[in-house]
C-alpha cells in the first residue's frame, strides 16, 4: 500500500524515472515560466476536475470576462503566488 510520501516521491521523479531534487524542481518551474518557453511549449498542462463554490465560481466568471483573462489564467496565477508564499515560510 503506498503512501502520500510515496506518491509525492513518484511527483518528483523527471519523466524519465529519475529523482529530482526539490531545487532541481524549482529550477525546472523559474525555467517553465519563462517567456521563451511559453511560445514553444506544446504540452505541459494537466486537466483538474473540482468543485468550487457557486458564489465563487459566478465571481470568478465575471471577473474574468471583466479583465478580460481566461478563468484558468486566474486561478493559476493565484495558486503561484500561494505556492511562493507558502514555500517562504
């Protein structure tokens, strides 16, 4: 039976099968989020199926279309500034 330390081991292999370290893995995501490998990226995205807040989700709705950004847009820029928040502390 595997546990959630094994599973985030098995997130932190390269798709290769080699372990990475954690620094190598921050290194990769500076790396990812640059603007030269965005215009060359094919792939990289992983589908997420949630459920979220109805009150939120018409927020998010509206406020997307008044900023005129995806709904995904937002919700990736705020989990990448959480994550940078929460990998400070």
């Amino acid at each position: 039976m595997s546990t959630k330390a094994d599973k985030f081991k098995n997130l932190m292999r390269s798709p290769a099968g080699a372990q990475e370290s954690k620094a190598e893995i921050i290194k990769d995501a500076e790396l990812a989020n640059s603007p030269a490998n965005e215009l060359v990226q094919i792939s990289g995205k992983k589908k997420a199926t949630f459920e979220l807040d109805a009150e939120l989700h018409r927020w998010l709705k509206v406020h997307a279309l008044t900023i005129n950004k995806d709904m995904v847009q937002i919700i990736e820029e705020l989990l990448r500034r959480y994550r940078s928040e929460t990998e400070r502390r």
